[in-house]
C-alpha cells in the first residue's frame, strides 16, 4: 500500500506539461482533428507528442460525460479507456445524493472507494462527506487522480494506491468499520474481454462482500446495465435497495445498496427504484441539485398484478413508452396499475389510455391513426412516406419494413409496428403518432 503517489514518477513529462504555453496550444486546439493536429504541431513540444495527443483525444471524449474536467485548467487525462469505464458526473452526483438516506449531516462520515479509477465518483463522494478514501492499484492512475483532486479543490480525498483486498483485510484486522463503502468492479479479464457474471469481475464482487461485509455498515455495488437483478439478488445476501439509473433514456448502470447487519429483506420484497436523469436544460423538479423522475416497484407486486387479456383491449387516444431503466427494473404491469394503463400484450411492453398521464416515466405520443397490419394497407397508408420507424414485439426489424415498404425517415410523425392481445387473441398492428 502506497498512501502517497508521486506524479513524477509516473508521468515524468508532467512539469513540462503543466506549462502556460501547452496548456494553451492544447486549450485552442482542443475541437480540432487530433492526428491534424499532430502533423502541425510546433517542434518545441515533439517530445510531448504522445501527452499532447492523448489529452485532446480524452477532451473531446468528456466534453459531454466530465464537463467539470474538460473545462477546468490543468487537469491531465489518462487513457482514453479510462474514460470510458468511468462514470459520468451525472450519474456520480446520483449516487452521491443515495448518501442522503443517512441523514443530513454526513461530514464525520467516512466513505471507501476500493476501485477508484479517474476518481469521478470519489470526487462528488467527497462533496457530501467529511472523507473518502480513494483505493486504485494502477500507479498512473492513482497519480493522476490525486493531481486532478488537487485541482479541483477537493481537499478530503486520501489517495492509496495498491489492492483494496489488501486494504480491506488490514482493517478488518485493526476491526475498523467504515461508514460507506463503494466497489465498481473492472468488467474486463486480463486480455480486456469484457465480462458479467459478478465472480468474474475483478475484484470477485461476492467473494469481497461474504468476506468483508462486517468492515462497511453500508456498502454501495455497480453493475452493468446487462446483468440480470434476479440473478444478482439471488448471489447476494443484505440488500436493500436497488437503484436502475438512465441518464436521458439510456440505462447506464444498476446500483446495490447493502447492509452489513443480519436483518434481512425477502428478495421479491427489495425496493427497486427506476431512476431517469434529465438533461441540464430539463424542467422537472429538482432534488438535491438533480433532475430525475423515479418509479418504485418490487418482484413481489409485479408478480401480484394480474392483467386479463381475455376482455376487450383497444387501443385509445394516447401511447406511452416506459423510460428504459422502468423495463430493466421489471415493472412491467406495476407501471399499468399506477398510471391506469391499459397494457398492450404480456409481450408488448406499450400502453394506452382515454386521458394524458403527462406524469408518466417515459415517452408519450398522441395516436393519430391505428392500422391493422397487412402488407396491402400498410404499403396503401404509408408506402414512400417519411416516419420514424419503431418495433416492438414485432416479428420484421425497422430496417426491413423500411425497405418492403419504402418509408424514409421522418421529423415529427412516427409509425409504431406492434402486437395488441384482446380477448386473448393476438393482433399485428400500425399506430401513427406524434410525440406530446
């Protein structure tokens, strides 16, 4: 274990770097064609090739995703790579407002991040409590990681570089118990091949949890967005709560808070909570700083909900489209009982209804026109028409219909390819829509 990291050590060419007049050739050419760039660049700085490359390649990757690192002076990039595993500012702010449920004041609380990486999430970590404990085994990293801490003014951050297992048996030994503490496995084996199952990502997520759990009264997991919750549910004892969080409609991760204590809640019971992260111009209320919207469900009320198909189901004024992280969450009929939607098929995760839900978590369209499905109608109603094209529970893709049917794309009216259940009969039909 390594408490203190020398960034010369590791980035030798980092003074030299740091300069007023790179910093500047790097700030004007920082939207430009990097290899461009290069074949330009000014001879004095040659022996800064590869720096000055990698940095322009990773500001134009965290323009969007690390605003606060792309526009802030004198922060230094690691690989590209590293950027990409790492979270987004958004998403980072979320799981730090989580910390909330622990009350109000937090800053005699210490949280441990045992898989620091750019150190996104141990920053906004260290905005809500007194001190984060940041653990990274790359050397470059972690090195990184403390300068740009530094930087940004977050002066409660201790960085370690070295093993968190390692970290974690010496307090176990020392019988130390940490407040939080926070594991976002690398999802990649040795030869960077992605992989899923949690005892294969390193460190092993079960092994870590079975043998320190006693070492964190909380602990705070991420998995990828692929992985299945019941499967996860089933491999871990002392969860809580499950958190699904989209950013703008795109599920970027699942979250696992735990408890260390014995009590434990029935796996059909544990609260899963669908998260959507709006935009920074969105006009949804804010919470802590933060736009979202969120449903809450649990496998046990969805399994309790029963949806007859053998009545009458027709398609109504409006068409509602539940946000991706509701879908990953599972909440398939909770969402119809809570909005008092008619849900479209068991299959077709599409619902309707006479009156606006404008409140609902997702999108919403207003049905203009409803088709049943043949070739001769469809291609007589929209053939060479220009639509949005979407499938869902559908047996052609969009690119198919597209070319059976000659429809280019489309602004603002969209055609909805789908399958409707009424009395229990199944039926391919058209929707023409407009989004509300």
């Amino acid at each position: 274990m390594t408490p203190a990291v020398s960034l010369s050590e590791n980035y030798p060419n980092y003074n030299l770097f740091l300069q007023e007049d790179i910093q500047q050739f790097i700030e004007t050419h920082k939207d430009k064609e990097v290899t461009q760039t290069l074949l330009n660049l000014p001879k004095k700085y040659q022996d800064l090739r590869i720096e000055i490359g990698n940095q322009i390649k990773s500001l134009q990757k965290s323009k969007q995703k690390l605003y606060l690192w792309h526009t802030t002076d004198k922060i230094l990039f690691p690989p590209s790579l590293s950027i990409e595993q790492a979270s987004s500012e958004t998403t980072a702010e979320y799981k730090a407002h989580l910390l909330l449920q622990d009350g109000d004041n937090l800053k005699d609380k210490i949280l441990v991040d045992l898989t620091g990486g750019m150190g996104v999430d141990s920053f906004y970590f260290s905005q809500k409590v007194g001190k984060v404990i940041y653990i990274e085994q790359n050397e470059l990293l972690a090195s990184l990681a403390k300068h740009n801490f530094e930087v940004l003014g977050a002066k409660n951050i201790e960085v370690i570089c070295g093993d968190s297992e390692v970290f974690l048996e010496k307090a176990k030994q020392e019988q130390k118990v940490f407040d939080w503490i926070y594991l976002d496995p690398a999802r990649r084996d040795n030869v960077q091949k992605k992989v899923f199952l949690l005892e294969d990502c390193q460190p092993n997520m079960v092994e870590v949890w079975r043998r320190f759990k006693n070492t964190g009264k909380k602990w705070l997991l991420k998995t990828a967005p692929l992985l299945d919750i019941q499967l996860v549910l089933g491999r871990l004892e002392g969860v809580e709560n499950v958190e699904v969080v989209a950013l703008q409609n795109e599920c970027k991760e699942v979250l696992y808070q735990l408890v260390s204590n014995e009590s434990s809640i029935p796996v059909k019971e544990i609260s899963i909570n669908a998260i959507n992260l709006h935009g920074k111009n969105s006009k949804e209320k804010k919470i802590d700083g933060l736009d979202f919207s969120s449903f809450k469900s649990s496998l046990q009320e969805e399994e309790d909900i029963f949806i007859d198909y053998s009545t009458e189901n027709q398609v109504k004024s409006f068409l509602y489209e539940p946000n991706v992280a509701v879908l990953k969450a599972g909440a398939f009929k909770s969402i119809s009982q809570k909005y008092k939607l008619y849900k479209f098929s068991t299959n077709t995760h599409l619902y309707t209804s006479d009156k606006l839900n404008d409140d609902f978590i997702g999108k919403i369209f207003e049905i203009k026109e409803i088709v049943s499905f043949s070739k001769k109608e469809v291609k007589r109603k929209f053939g060479k028409g220009s639509f949005n094209v979407v499938t869902r529970n559908f047996p052609m893709s969009v690119k198919e219909l597209r070319k059976q049917f000659q429809i280019s794309e489309g602004k603002d009216e969209f055609l909805f390819f789908t399958t409707i259940t009424s009395y229990s009969s199944d039926e391919k039909i058209v929707l023409r829509v407009t989004k509300v």
